[in-house]
C-alpha cells in the first residue's frame, strides 16, 4: 500500500496516520507564527474552511530521517518542498513566545520565536472523522490542520 494518495483535489492523504494535507507545501510569503496561525484559520482548501496549524506531534509523523533535502518519504507527491523549517500550533511550555516546529531540511524539531518574520509555506493536515489522536482522545468531528513554513529560527539541540 503507497503512503500517500493523492486525493485529485491537491490534497493528499497519508495512509499510515488518516491526516490529509495540502498537496503544495509552500502557499504563503514571509510571516510571523501569529499571522501563520491566523491565514491558516482563514484558508479555505478542498472545499474546507477549518484548518488550523498542526500539533509538532502531527507534524512529525511526515518526517522520514533517512531522508534529507527533504526529510520526507521518497514517494511523497508534495509540491514546492522547501528543505527550511515548518511552524507548528504547539508552544513551548516554559517559553510561551516560542513555538515548535520541525526543519524539513533534516528532520530536526525545534522551536523559534513568534514574533520572527519567517517564510511561510502551507502544508494543511486534515484527520479523518473520528479517527483516534495520538493523545488517545477519539474525535468526534474531523480536526483540520495547517502548516506554515518558516525559515532560519533557533533550533534545539
């Protein structure tokens, strides 16, 4: 079974987790965290209008650490890959003006500063209704999500 399928509607759907995401991963120019979150509030994609920026739990699951430039699948069908780091929703809990992220350059998962004006690209993740997170609580509704892009920012480790 391929890992990804590729809903026709540039949206592709990843087997292995049920979360969707924008077939093109580069749909915004340079943004700070908090403008991200709020164009991925306001995107409408696929006929959806409820995305949002994906927990770096989510995020992580795209990452294949065999790979790099990008470290994602080799089959992945995604369009305009940058090989920079990805925002994701979660907030570092000692420094809330940090949020995390991963560098889809490496695969590596840090974190940056909110207020950095960084590139931002879109990835948008949806799960599938009532699918089970990764927390274990089982979703009643579908959950959207989005992905924005970001460029230099400080990495941990």
């Amino acid at each position: 079974t391929p890992r990804f399928t590729d809903n026709g509607d540039d949206t592709v759907t990843d087997t292995h987790t049920g979360l969707m995401w924008t077939k093109g991963a580069n749909l915004y120019g340079t943004e700070n965290w908090w403008n991200a979150t709020s164009y991925c509030w306001d995107l409408t994609q696929a006929n959806h209008s409820d995305w949002s920026l994906p927990y770096i739990s989510e995020l992580n699951t795209l990452i294949d650490e065999t790979q790099v430039d990008p470290a994602l699948p080799p089959d992945n069908p995604f369009t305009n890959v940058q090989s920079d780091f990805y925002w994701s929703s979660t907030t570092d809990s000692y420094q809330t003006n940090y949020a995390w992220g991963v560098h889809l350059g490496d695969g590596s998962v840090g974190y940056g500063e909110k207020s950095n004006e960084i590139d931002v690209g879109v990835f948008a993740a949806m799960e599938e209704p009532y699918r089970t997170r990764m927390t274990g609580v089982v979703q009643t509704t579908p959950v959207r999500r989005i992905v924005g892009l970001t460029g230099s920012i400080f990495l941990n480790g």
